[in-house]
C-alpha cells in the first residue's frame, strides 16, 4: 500500500473525536433524562396539589349545603301549622337569615308560589307569588333540594336552597328556601377563595348543566361551558386529577371532585405550560453546571489519549522499518504489555459486564414472584437475616386478599390471578424506599418496614387497606383485605416469633369481620 492510499487520521485523533461524541451524546442524553424525570415530577405535584385543592372545596362546600338545609328542616317543622302566623314567619325568616350566612336572601312560600314572609324586608317581595325556576323546583319536587342556577326576579343569578312544609298529615302547605346570589359577594365565594394560595391555580364550580357556578373571572360565572375534559369527568360523578384540555382548548393539570348532595363539580387547574416553566431555567443552570466540568473532563482524557496511543505508535515506526538490523531490539524495548494488558482489560470488562448481567438478571429471577414482580419468600428471608445480623429494628405487615377463594370459584384462577397482580402494584406504589414487599404464597403477602415504629406501621397499613378498597379490578369489582401487623426490636423475641405474631394479628383481623387492621 503507497503512502498516498494510507488513511490520513491517526489513532489518538480517532479516541479524541470519539471521546467527544461520547460526551455530547452522554450530555444530550443526560439532559432529556433530567427534563423528563422532572417533568414528571411537576406534573404528579400539580395534580395531586391540584385535587387536594379541589376535594378540600368540594367537601366544604357540601358541609356548607348540608348545614343550609338542616337549618331549613328546622324552620320548615317549626312553621308546620303555622303559615298564618305572621309575627312566627316574620321572626323565622329573620332568625334564618341572621343565622345562616350562606343566605343572601331567605324567603316562606305557599303551595302557590307566593311569598308570605321574606328577608332582608329591604327587597319588599312580601306578597308577591314568584314562577321562577328555583321556586317552581320546589313546589313541584315537594322536597328537600337545591336548584340549578337561575336569574331570580330582581336579577341576580342564583341558587335556591329549599325545603318542603308539611303539616302533621303530610298535606304539603309550601317551602322555605335561600338564595345564594353567585355573582356577588356571598359566602360561597369566600368559602372557595379562601382555600385558593396559587394565583397561577383557577378553580371553578359547574353545575350538572356546565354552568359555571363560580370563577375567578366573575364576568364568565353563569356561562355554559364547551368541551372540557375534566368537566366531562367530574360531571360523572368522579373525583380524581387527570391531564385536560379545557374549554379554550388550553391543556390543564386538573384536579377535580364532585358536590353529591348539590350534584356540582368543583375543578382545580393549571396550565400544563405554567406549572413546567420552572424546567427550562432548571436545565440551563444543569448546562452551566456541567460545562467546564466537561471541558475538564475532556482535556483529561485527551492526555490520556496520548499515554495510550504512545506504544501503539512505537510499534507502527518499528513496523515501517521492519527491514533495520535493530528492529528486533526495538520492538522489544517496546512497551508493548500495556497495549495487550489494555485489550485483555477491555475484553474482561466487556465479559465481566456481561456476566454481571446474566448472573443478576437470574439472581432477580430467583428471588422475585413471576406473577406479581414482588420479592419471594427467599429474598425476604435474606433480608429479615440482614436486619436482624445488623440490629435495625423494624414492623412487618402480614395481609391477604379477603374471601380470595371465592374469587377465584366465582371468576376463575386468571381473574384471581389478576386480583394479585393488582394488589402486587398497590403494594408497591405504596412501599417507601428502603420497604420490602414480598408475596410469601397463595394470596398472601408480607411488607417489611425498617425502622418504622409500631404505630407508624399501623398508619401504613390503614392507607394500604383503604387504598386497596378504593381501586376496581377488571372482572371483579372491588376487594378488599387483612392486615396483620408486628414489630421486632434488637432486645426482643426472635424474628420469627414477630413474624407468628404479625400471622396472629392478620387472623384476628379476618375473624372481627376482615378488611382492617389490627396489631
């Protein structure tokens, strides 16, 4: 081969270049790792803050509902028989809406619709007989009910809050009702703004019909909404966080939780843009961080390039004088070990990698479940001698799924098989780092929890229970299960008598009627 046809790149050039590569791929690829772990992080906080925020409004504002109606109940058995009483229904509207200030105004009807008492006196509607939607709700219903939201006679867009008066035979005699006005100041809007800290968060109220009930914006309160996913869940009677596109086609992280006794939901959003802006100056101050840390890195390895090429390059300028008396001397003043050491070093690494791998990947597979990917009885066994050799204290929980039997005669083995497998990934969610959870056979299963006192173990396994009574199976609907648990200190009994003990709690459970705990 001439010269002319040799390449033109040498060696040390060729680790420079891909040391180079390697680095901004590595860079590149830690980056985008970084943003999307992030990313995720942002948008699970925003949702779970967001339906925090959204279930704390919901249930006060039923509590506020359901005290509105208990008032009312009061005052409707108190003016049984007595709608001809006028100083009575005078006193009563005024005690109402002295009394309750979820009311803006309180008002007494006949079974005609017209008003026998009122208050504030001030709106002078004493006599007149109303057919607005609300009061023709409630005289038709003839029952305890809030009603949609309706433009009253004098204008303000609002809510009636009523309940029937019957006399002692259940002959209906009329209602007593409240109005809640939703475009100006009332209650509800102070109930809702006051659990509002985040101005990049709108929370929004809607009826069973879309009708915005309550917004921060007051001028779109009374509007229909369009589409709107989170909307269209709530208004299922739902309760939960979800990604969302709202009505103005902007994608939201969403909270939401639904009002039963008025059937309203109540939504808690954010901008999906907003609550990830954070990211993009988290990822600029990483690039700055890494940088010179880079350039450091890759002056470093361009003299070590240079250590490394050194005897490969020796070997090339005896190789081209192949033909000189010396050149057996050269060749062997040579360092050529290192050359060699480095590719056995390279070659090993490459097989102990591997072997590395194979032996961990069956190393996981002897000591997992293959149905559900929690540790078996061998790996907690492992692990309840590592404690124990090491003195770390530690509560076990010992559970199975109640009536698992019955599953599996009613659906069959795969649908039991699927049960475990969705008890498996709640048991997981749920274990902190550092717990093991582990399926120790049929449809049992045991968690270990290092340093972890009795009582925090206990309050462990009441979220586990109620989480896992919470969630829907395919096929099977719900289930629930039985928790037995146990804690072991250095000075106290044996291991193996906490874990009998944790057994004996989990029977204890399952004979004072399953699905609790008991410790």
């Amino acid at each position: 081969m001439s010269a002319k046809s040799l390449p033109r790149i040498d060696l040390r050039r060729l680790i420079l270049l891909f040391t180079l590569l390697t680095a901004l791929i590595t860079l590149a690829s830690s980056l985008y790792v970084v943003y999307q772990a992030q990313r995720q992080t942002l948008i699970d906080s925003a949702l779970q803050s967001n339906r925090a925020y959204a279930t704390k409004v919901a249930s006060s504002i039923g509590d506020l509902l359901r005290n509105g109606q208990e008032n009312l109940a009061y005052s409707a058995d108190l003016l049984a028989g007595q709608l001809h009483n006028a100083p009575l229904l005078k006193s009563e509207a005024a005690r109402l809406q002295r009394q309750d200030s979820s009311f803006n105004v309180v008002g007494i009807f006949d079974a005609t619709g017209k008003v026998l008492e009122a208050s504030p006196e001030s709106l002078q509607i004493k006599g007149r007989t109303f057919r607005t939607e609300g009061v023709i709700q409630a005289l038709h219903g003839r029952q305890p009910m809030i009603s949609s939201a309706f433009v009253s006679e004098i204008g303000n867009l609002v809510i009636f809050v009523s309940h029937p008066i019957l006399d002692s035979n259940g002959q209906y005699l009329g209602a007593v009702g409240g109005t809640v006005y939703l475009l100006k100041q009332s209650v509800l809007h102070t109930l809702i703004s006051s659990h509002f800290n985040n101005v990049d968060v709108q929370v929004y109220v809607v009826d069973n019909r879309r009708r915005l009930l309550y917004h921060a914006d007051p001028d779109r309160i009374g509007q229909m909404l369009g589409p709107d996913t989170a909307v269209d869940a709530v208004l299922g009677a739902g309760a939960g966080a979800m990604e969302s596109v709202d009505d103005k086609g902007i994608a939201m992280l969403s909270g939401y939780a639904w009002v039963p006794d008025s059937r309203w939901g109540v939504i808690c959003a954010q901008s999906r843009e907003t609550a990830l802006a954070p990211l993009n100056a988290l990822i600029g101050r990483t690039v700055l961080v890494v940088l010179p840390v880079c350039l450091i890195g890759f002056a470093i390895i361009g003299w070590v390039a240079t250590l490394i090429t050194r005897p490969l390059h020796q070997l090339a300028s005896v190789a081209s004088h192949m033909d000189a008396a010396d050149s057996p001397v050269q060749i062997k003043s040579v360092r050529a070990w290192y050359i060699e050491a480095a590719r056995i070093r390279r070659g090993l690494s490459k097989g102990v990698v591997l072997m590395q791998e194979k032996l961990g990947h069956l190393n996981r597979q002897a000591q997992s479940d293959p149905l559900t990917g929690l540790a078996n009885r061998r790996a907690m066994d492992e692990a309840l001698l590592e404690l124990e050799q090491s003195s770390t204290p530690f509560s076990v929980m010992a559970m199975d799924i109640d009536h698992f039997k019955t599953v599996n005669d009613t659906y069959g083995h795969d649908a039991g098989d699927v049960a475990l497998q969705a008890l498996a990934d709640v048991v997981r969610q749920s274990s902190r780092d550092g717990d093991l959870a582990c399926r120790t056979g049929g449809e049992e299963f045991t968690v270990l929890l290092p340093n972890t006192p009795i009582a925090n173990a206990i309050d462990v396994a009441e979220r586990l229970r109620a989480r896992v009574e919470s969630i829907r199976i395919d096929r099977i609907g719900c289930v629930t299960i039985s928790i037995g648990v146990g804690s072991w200190l250095p000075e106290g009994p044996p291991v193996s008598a906490v874990l009998k003990q944790a057994d004996e709690h989990l029977y204890k459970a399952k004979k004072n009627g399953r699905n609790r705990v008991e410790a």
